[in-house]
C-alpha cells in the first residue's frame, strides 16, 4: 500500500467512526476490505452523512455521491474501504 493509500485509508476510518459511533469501531476493524454492507452495515443515512464528511475533507474534486451514482445496487452493496480509498486516491 502506497503512503497515499494510507493517509486517505486513516482519514476514511477517522470519518467513518465518527458517522457509525466508536462502539462499532471497536469491535469491527476499517481496513481495505472492510465492507460497507456486511461489516459496517451502513444504513443509507449514514452513507449520506459519510458523503458530506467526504466532501468537508476532500473539496469538489472527491464526488462520492457521483460516484455511487454510477454504480448497480449489486455494486454498491459490495463495495468495500478500499474502493473507496483507490477512487479517492485517484481524484486527488
């Protein structure tokens, strides 16, 4: 993993315990393959304000809700951290 890879990695972990509570965090490790659906079983509010939290840090450039956009249901709900690492790393 590049150094870029773990800085945007740290910064999406800090934001996403932040959105789901440091309990959940505790007990369910944020790493590349962490996924969204089946580990954090994020609700779709918290997808929202993980979206706003994004775009605070990131600016316009990072279009988290663009992205997802563009995605099927079945995708979304397989996305892992680390897609949404390697999609953040590749717009900065």
């Amino acid at each position: 993993m590049s150094a870029t890879q773990e800085a945007v990695l740290a910064t999406v972990a800090r934001i996403l315990v932040e959105v789901i509570g440091e309990e959940w965090a505790d007990e369910t490790p944020i790493e590349l393959d962490t996924s969204f659906a089946d580990d954090l079983e994020l609700e779709s509010i918290e997808f929202v304000a993980l979206a706003e939290r994004l775009q605070e840090h990131y600016g316009a450039q990072v279009d988290f809700v663009g992205w997802l956009s563009d995605k099927e249901l079945d995708e979304i709900i397989a996305l892992e951290v680390g897609d949404l690492v390697d999609f953040i790393v590749a717009k900065l």
